[in-house]
C-alpha cells in the first residue's frame, strides 16, 4: 500500500514537472513548444449584443493567418486559429479563455474587443503565462492584469483627450453633456478621460446621463441633456445603443452633434440610426479613405474576401495576429517567455493601423484619428469619413502621407470624400 503511494506521488510530481516546464516555457525544445503547429486562440463576440465586433475581428485574424500559411507559415510552422464565441460576456470570455490556454493549450490568444470582456478574461491567460494581446481593447486597465497581457491599440486617456480636443478646438464647444455606459469599463473610463480633458481646455460638463446595454428608451436622460443646452454631447458607448440613442436624440429636437468613440464602428450603427447620425463625430483606429498603398491594398483584399468594407476592428485583428507572428520569429519560436519578451520588444511594426510600438506598459502608442458621419440619402447609406489625424503628445507626425498617416487632400476634402470612388455608399 505504501509503496503505491509512493509509486503514485512519484507519477504526478513527474506529470507536475512537465505541465511546469511547458507551461513556464521551459528549454523551448519540446514538441509543443519548438515545432509543429502554432496555435493560436481568438475569442470574440460572435452572437450577442457586439457580435459584429467580434465577428470583423475574427475576419482580420484569420485573414492575417492565411496569408501567413499561404507565404510558408512562421519559420516554416502552419498557424491554426481556434475561436470561440463569448457571446460578449465577461464571465463566458474568463471561461473560453481558461479552456483556450489549459485544453487547448494554445501558445498565444488574440482578443477580446469590449474592455469588460478582456479584464475578465485576462487573469486567465496570466496566470497561464500564455501571452495574450488584445486587438481593441482600450481601458487602460487591461494590460495592468500582467506581463503577459498587451495590446495593439492606443488606450482611452488618449481617446477621450482626442475627442474632448476636437470638441473644444475644431468644434469650439463650450458646453459638453456626456451619456455613458453605466456597466461597461470601456465607456465608464471614457467618461472620465474626456471630462479631465474637456474641463483642462476651459469647458464645462453641464449634463451626465447613463444607461445601460440592452436599454431601449433614452427619452428621459434625453430630455434632461436637452434642458442643459450643451454644444455637444459625448456619447462613448457600443453601436447598438448608440444607433438608438442617436434617432430619438433627433426625435427630441436635439440639434447639438453627439460625439463617441472606437465603440460605435459597426456597419449596424447605420441600421439603427440611419439618417438621424449625419453630422455626428467618432475617434477611431484607422480611415478606410487612408490611401497609403498597404492601407489600400488591405482594403482591396478583405473586400475582396468578406464583400464587405473593413472596419478597424478587422484592421487590428489583422495587425494583432501579424505583430504576434512577428514576434515568434524573432523569439525563434513559440517558448512563452521568450515570446512575452519578444512581443514586448515591438517597435515600429508597420501595421495597417499605424506603426506598432509596444511601451513599457504593454501597450501600442498611435495616432488617432477622427472620423465624421455622414449619410448618403439617395443610396440610404452612412459612411465614417475622415476628418483629422491627432497625434499623441511627443509623436511627430511623418512628414510625407504614405507612412500611413492619413492627410491627403482627397480624403480630406468632403468633395472628394464622399464621391462613390472613396467607399461612399458602402453600408459599412
Ligand atoms: N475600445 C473598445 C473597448 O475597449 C472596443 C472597440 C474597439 C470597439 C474598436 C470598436 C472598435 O471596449
């Protein structure tokens, strides 16, 4: 009986050591770790209440991952993606994780999109030590999960100063009413960000509202926007409240433009809002209208693959698993400690989304730039056109427009912008 015991103790302190070694990266050299397949988990929102999110995510990456395969794959290894829908739940994303990186045992995850989604989700690839990267993500806390979490995009200080600047600058607001998300990270940090901003630049908050996702009547937090006459009002929520806070903001005779964020980039903002969004403004990732050559042709591809426009989700689910190829080849394979170091020394990445450059912090600082709704009523269609590119503070713009800043004089002109020939029209 002892010696059974013992037999037995021995075995799982053998089996203990090996998970260990796998799991901390150990040599590098076993079978898992050094050659073979590249797995790669994405978890996403593919069916609830932000699945389009999840949905052009999930185009972007496995896009990006054929393309990889179809030029000889990473150092000669095939990438295989595995999804999984988290339904855009917090607890549902902490549970695809955790089945991604112990049963699956991926060797890195891409996602998610909701700031919510990626907090909840994160510890779970941390404690792991699978590097996780999450493409959209932009409360600043989610990378402050571990070292082994980063992101590809800008985060929501800057976001929110973008927009509070535009508000105050090219709008020359005086007075701001805000209307956020009450449950959500992404719109709650947002709130804060912008309103710092905005009352640095001498403006006033005269309204705050909330809601929360799923809400359908915004009359009454409407109603009391509309009594304190604000020159603008911010809105940083997801598409589909945003689409309905948007008509019936118009159904109350507001005339003052809502102003929001990344979140609203959804080709079913236009369902929802339709003509009520002409005029509005967003901050976001990347223009379509950008007409640097790699911009282009990653336009020209994905519509030629999806039959559809590519948003910036799909631009940073492209970049995201592009930077993390990137980053395997130069850890020379896929030890998790030599990858977290090499994702961690990202610099200038030429991404579709701008150049990539990871901080100390484990996140990318970019440019933003700011997008104007405008509604085309004869084709019944909206499209995001861009407005201006704002840089954050100690980055110099490229002097020429095809580093991947967006300033021609075509998209910048709203002629030229919303001629059919620039994407007018496309529902996107
Ligand atoms: N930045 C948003 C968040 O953190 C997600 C998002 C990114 C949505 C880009 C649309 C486009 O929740």
């Amino acid at each position: 009986m002892k010696r059974t015991l013992l037999a037995l103790l021995l075995i799982t302190t053998l089996f203990a050591s090996f998970a260990c070694e796998r799991r901390n990266g150990g040599s590098g050299t076993n079978a898992t770790d050094g050659s073979g397949e590249i797995i790669v988990g994405y978890y996403g929102d593919l069916t609830g209440r932000t699945a389009s999110f999840g949905t052009s995510t999930k185009n972007g990456v496995e896009m990006a991952a054929d393309e990889i395969n179809k030029a000889g794959g990473v150092m000669g290894r095939p990438v295989r993606v595995i999804v999984e829908d988290d339904q855009g739940e917090p607890n549902k994303a902490a549970t695809v994780v955790s089945k991604l990186v112990n049963q699956d045992k991926v060797h890195a995850v891409l996602g998610e999109v909701a700031s919510s989604n990626s907090l909840a989700a994160a510890p779970k690839a941390q404690e792991a030590r699978v590097p996780m990267i999450s493409p959209s993500s932009t409360n600043p806390n989610v990378t402050q999960v571990g070292d082994y979490i980063f992101r590809v995009c800008f985060i929501d200080p800057f976001q929110g100063d973008v927009m509070a600047k535009f508000a105050a600058k090219n709008l020359n607001a005086k007075r701001a009413a805000i209307l956020y998300d009450f449950n959500a990270d992404y719109s709650r940090g947002l709130r804060e960000f912008f309103t710092r901003s905005f009352k640095g630049l001498g403006g006033e908050i005269v309204a705050e509202q909330s809601y929360t996702q799923g809400d359908r009547d915004f009359s009454g937090q409407l109603t009391q926007i509309r009594a304190a006459n604000p020159d603008v009002i911010y809105v940083p929520g997801y598409y589909g409240e945003v689409g309905v806070i948007s008509n019936q903001s118009k159904q109350l005779g507001i005339k003052a433009p809502l102003l929001g964020g990344d979140g609203w980039d959804s080709p079913q903002l236009w369902e929802l809002g339709g003509a009520s969004l002409d005029g509005n403004y967003i901050s976001n990732h990347y223009s379509v209208d950008d007409p640097s050559p790699a911009i282009q042709k990653f336009v020209a591809d994905y519509k030629a693959r999806y039959n559809i426009l590519p948003d910036a989700l799909a631009a940073l689910g492209y970049d995201s698993m592009k930077v993390l190829a990137d980053a395997i080849t130069r850890a020379g394979g896929t030890d998790s400690v030599k990858l977290r170091e090499a994702i961690a020394q990202t610099k200038n990445y030429a991404g579709v989304t701008g150049s990539i450059s990871i901080d100390k912090d484990r996140n990318a600082v970019k440019p933003a730039v700011v997008l104007k709704l405008v509604w085309d009523a004869a084709a019944k269609a909206g499209k995001f056109n861009y407005d201006t590119t704002i840089y954050p503070e100690g980055m110099t713009p490229p002097a020429t427009t095809s580093a991947g800043s967006p300033a021609p004089a075509g998209a910048a002109s709203p002629a030229a912008a919303t001629s059919p020939a620039s994407g007018s029209g496309t529902n996107r």
